[in-house]
C-alpha cells in the first residue's frame, strides 16, 4: 500500500506506533551508532482500560450493580474487552 509515514527520527525521539499497525524499520546511516526498538504491551482488559471497564465503572457510580457478561454473543462481548481510543479517558 501507500506510505502513510516516512521519518528519520534524531537521537533522543521517539515514534509510537499503535499496536497491530503494519510498520518496517530500519538502522540506515547509523555508523557504529547503537539503535534501540522497545515493544511494551499492556492489557487494557486487565487494567478496565476497556469499553467493558468503562461499562463497570459508570454503573458502579450510578449506585447499580454491574450485570455479568454470560448472556452476550461473542461479538459484543469481545467488543467490551476491546481498549479504549488513545486520549478517550
């Protein structure tokens, strides 16, 4: 496909690139320069960063009990453990 992003970063920047976002990289002009590729991961189910924490959250400050999730389809309920859009909260 088209390049949407074509950046040579400097010493000391930083790119994010979001997770599952089809990327290549690469060390080109570098010299005996040490290049450095961090990958960090968090579970935004574990930690309710997710449309079913939110769904908790909001009912708990309604002063309602959060009703388990057994009689969703799949889908749906996959949907709840799906994270939040990044600058959502």
């Amino acid at each position: 496909g088209e390049l949407l992003l074509d950046v040579i970063l400097q010493p000391g920047q930083v790119l994010f690139v979001p997770m599952g976002f089809p990327h290549a990289t690469g060390t080109a002009g570098t010299g005996d320069e040490v290049s450095v590729h961090l990958t960090l991961g968090l579970s935004t189910a574990d930690y309710d960063f997710c449309w079913g924490g939110l769904r908790k959250s909001l009912l708990q400050n309604l002063g309602q009990t959060p009703s388990p999730e057994d009689g969703l389809s799949d889908r749906l309920w996959w949907r709840l453990l799906s994270p939040l859009p990044v600058g959502f909260l």
